[in-house]
C-alpha cells in the first residue's frame, strides 16, 4: 500500500515540486511582509489603602487587575496621550499579575517600540492616580459623614440647659467624632509606586524569516505530496485500461 503511494507521488514529482514551490514562495512573502510588533512592560506595586473605619483590607489583586483594563482608568490615559481611544488602547494592553506578588504588569504591543513603552507608563500612571483619587473621594465623603453627625449633635447640645445630664455624654461624642475625623482626614494614602518604568524593546515579537521559510517547505511538501498522489489516483482513473487478449478470454471462458 506505502509503496503504491510512493510511486504515485513519483510519477507525478513535477505536481509536488511545484506545488511545494508556490507554498514556500508564500510563506516567504508572508514572512517579509508580516508587520513587527514590541511589546513594553511597566509594572507597579498595589498597596493596601487604609479604609475610613481605620481597618486595612485585604487586596484583591484579580479586581485590581480588571479595574486597570476599566474605562475609567484608560480615558485618563487617553487625555494624556491625546491621540488614542479606549478600544484602541484596551486591544493593545494586557495586565497580568505575577505569581503571588501585589505587582500589577502592563504590557502594551504595537508596531513602535517607543509608542508601546509611553503607552504602557501612561495607563500604569493612570491606574495608580484613579486609585489615590477613589480614596481620597472615600475619605472625603467619610470625613463629611462625621461633621455632619458632629453638628447634628452641637445642634443637640444647644437646645439642652447647662445641667442636663445628657450634656457630658453628648459633649463626649462630639469630641469623638472630631478626634476621628482629624485621624481620618491625616491618614496617609500610598495606592501604590510605579517600580519599573517601561523602555522601549530592543527585538519584536515577530516571527523570524527563517521560521516562517522552514514552515513553508514543510506545509509544500506535505500538501504537495498529497497533490501529486491526487493528481496520479484522477490521471489513472481516466487512463483507458487495455482489453484482455484472445487466449485470455479462451482461458476465463473454461
């Protein structure tokens, strides 16, 4: 059976040879004309922000990762870069998190090297100042919830006589909520650094030439080879077969 398909695919070797040609040809081409891509990586610490009731949460380093592929974060990004869109951006960007560190990794590819590093520092810079400003806004309001009990209860106090017994303990609760809302107010935010700037790559992502030259010489020969055997199987099935001789026939006829 291998032998059959052997000499077939030998018979007809001018089928496999050019059809092995024009597919490495093109793989060839494909391989000059193929764009290059460089991809810039800058990565940036995630540190825990103090919530307004003073505790420190956890974080969630996967939510982190999504907020920093969010609209919000890449239209910042946009107004600094001035020439972008959120698709745009959001298509060439991709966050990851290396294995169990607070370490977020934007990796950004487009066809300049330069272009991929500035993009890269400018969303990693967008996300870490959308995270201080969410605090800070945290803060904010958490501050203002004070004051506003704060001066619920002066209101309180006003209305009662000197003597009243309640007067010390509300005396009391606003000098709490003054002292938290000062503690609040002093609490230091640090959302994070950026610890590794991107710089532009030396060597693309592309595939090599050679790659692409090798793979075609392979694809043309297998695709030829098959060509060359289909080739034979059709040729032979429309070859006129010769009629059997006389003494043949006398011979099938006893």
């Amino acid at each position: 059976m291998l032998e059959d398909v052997y000499r077939s695919i030998a018979r007809q070797w001018r089928v496999l040879v050019v059809v092995a040609s024009l597919i490495a040809v093109a793989a060839t081409v494909l391989g000059l004309v193929w764009p290059d891509r460089y991809t810039a990586t800058a990565s940036v610490t995630v540190e825990a922000i103090p919530a307004a009731d003073g505790s420190t949460p956890d974080v969630n380093m996967e939510t982190q990762r999504l907020i920093a592929r969010s609209t919000e974060v890449l239209s910042v990004a946009v107004d600094e870069l001035g020439d972008s869109s959120v698709g745009g951006l959001r298509s060439q960007l991709e966050v990851t998190i290396p294995r169990g560190s607070q370490v977020l990794e934007f990796r950004v590819t487009t066809g300049d090297p330069e272009r991929s590093a500035e993009i890269a520092d400018a969303v990693a810079t967008a996300y870490l100042d959308q995270r201080k400003t969410a605090a800070q806004q945290r803060i904010s309001e958490a501050s203002d919830a004070l004051a506003s009990t704060a001066e619920e209860l002066r209101a309180q106090l006003a209305g009662l006589a000197p003597d009243n017994p309640l007067t010390a303990s509300l005396e009391g609760q606003v000098r709490a909520l003054d002292t938290q809302r000062a503690v609040l107010i002093a609490t230091s935010i640090n959302a994070g650094s950026l610890i590794d700037p991107a710089t532009p790559p030396e060597d693309s992502n592309t595939v090599p030439l050679y790659v692409f030259i090798g793979a075609g010489i392979f694809l043309g020969l297998f695709v030829g080879a098959f060509a060359a055997l289909i080739w034979d199987r059709v040729k032979d099935a429309r070859r006129p077969h010769a009629a059997p001789s006389d003494g043949a026939k006398r011979y099938t006829d006893r």
